[in-house]
C-alpha cells in the first residue's frame, strides 16, 4: 500500500469518525434547520423552533451543526419580509380615491418606506400604490376661502399672564380688569402644509384698545401665535368661535399642498 492510499484511509477514518461522535441533539437540530425551507412569512414558528433548539445544546453540541449559518441568513430574510409586509399593510389602508383623507397615512408610509433598508424596498409589493398616492398629493391644491376654512384647519386659544390692569377712573376710584395674554394657534386639519397663507383679522376681536387690522402670514409649519392683552373674564367663554367668525368675515388667502 503506497503512502498516498494510507492518507486518504486515515483522513476517511477521522470523518467517520467525527460524524460518529455528532450527538442525537445536534443532528436533531441540523434536521429542525433544513425544514425551514425557502423563507416567507409563514415561516415564523420553524425558524423559531429550530432557534430553541440550537440554544440549547451546549457549545461542544452547538459546534457540531453544520448548517447554523443558514440559520441566520433564515433569520435575516425574515426580518426583512415582516418589516417590507408590515410597510405593504400600511400602504393597503390608502384610498386612492380620496387621497386628502389619507393624507396622513400616506406620509406615514412614505417615511416608513424613506426610512427602510434597500433590502426591504426591494420587497415591498405595493410601492406603486404609494408612489400613485403622493403623485396624486403633490399635484393637490386646496384654495383657503371663508367658507371651507374650518373644514382644514383647527383653532386652538389659551390664556396665560392673566393681570390687573387699570380700565378707567370714576369719581376718584379707580376700576380695573382682568387682563391676559392670549395666543391663537392654527394648524391644517391633514399632512398637508400652508402655501402663502395669509389671515386677515380684525383685532377688536381681541377687546384691544385699538380698532385696527394685523395681516398675520403662516410658515409652513402651519403655525402661528399672536399674543395680545384681552378681558380674559369675558373672552374665554366663546372667544374660539367669536375669532372664526371675524377671521371668516375679514378675508384668507392661500393653499393647501403637499410636501
């Protein structure tokens, strides 16, 4: 028997010798591995009974599975797949028939799927919806007018630095008010964002001293505050539809859009 013959009778002996010592839990597991299969969302429950068993053979048994690693690529795709499905529900709750009311949503999936992997863009299904939807948005465009204002923007009044201040004199006594800061904030109902947004607002609204008009122009960020010293005592009770009213009457201009 030549030398090249003996080397290949010893290097045999050593594998079977090897796969002889493969404890019954590590071949179990290897087994519990290969049956996962082509990865989907189905495969949860396999990939997670063939995890269980791997962590808990010891580490001599866990160095005896062979195909671990194809265990973590198992993993992976799986992660990818729940998190492309979880991004592709959202996009299902779109109505691409009424895209103002899904305006919010559709943000949402946008920034879900900006945020996301390319490995998890690649499956998404339902990206077209979701680039028909912002298409649709961004060609958009709400005119503000007095009538449909309230029907997109909300209105919120608060009261703050509430004071004494001295209202007039009268036979030598004088009579005071109760006088507070208060600040108006508008946002838009939606996603959507102001575009050259204007209001027009008579202060005397505000109880001022003064019968004068402030043109008050909205940023983008849809918000804007303006403070001024009013009789808090008799404003609070119906000041926020006191204000729609006279903002309606005195004049808006502007749009809503998408960005």
């Amino acid at each position: 028997m030549n030398r090249k013959s003996i080397i290949t009778i010893c290097m045999l002996l050593c594998i079977l010798t090897f796969v002889g010592c493969k404890s019954s839990a590590a071949k179990e597991t290897e087994k519990a591995i290969m049956q996962v299969g082509e990865v989907t969302l189905d495969s949860g429950d396999a990939i997670e009974y063939a995890e269980k068993r791997y962590m808990a053979l010891t580490e001599k048994q866990k160095n005896q599975v062979t195909n671990y690693f194809t265990l973590i690529l198992a993993k992976e795709q799986y992660d990818i797949l729940v998190t492309a499905n979880k991004i592709d529900e959202h996009i299902g709750q779109i109505d691409l028939t009424d895209v103002i009311s899904s305006a919010s949503l559709i943000k949402e999936c946008e920034e879900l799927y900006n945020e996301a992997e390319e490995d998890v863009k690649e499956k998404v299904i339902n990206y077209d919806v979701l680039e028909d939807a912002i298409n649709q948005l961004k060609n958009y465009r709400i005119v503000l007018t007095k009538d449909n204002l309230w029907n997109y923007i909300d209105m919120t009044v608060s009261f703050t630095n509430t004071r004494s201040e001295k209202a007039f004199v009268l036979m030598g006594i004088a009579w005071y008010d109760e006088k507070s800061d208060m600040t108006v904030e508008i946002k838009p109902k939606t996603s959507l964002v102001f575009k050259d947004v204007a209001f027009t607002i008579d202060l005397n609204v505000f109880d001022y001293e003064d019968d004068s008009i402030i043109h008050v122009k909205l940023d983008q960020s849809g918000c804007f505050s303006y403070k001024a010293g009013i009789d808090a005592t008799r404003f609070i009770a119906d000041g926020p539809s006191y204000m729609k009213t006279r903002m309606s009457t005195w004049g808006v201009r502007g749009e809503l859009v998408y960005e």
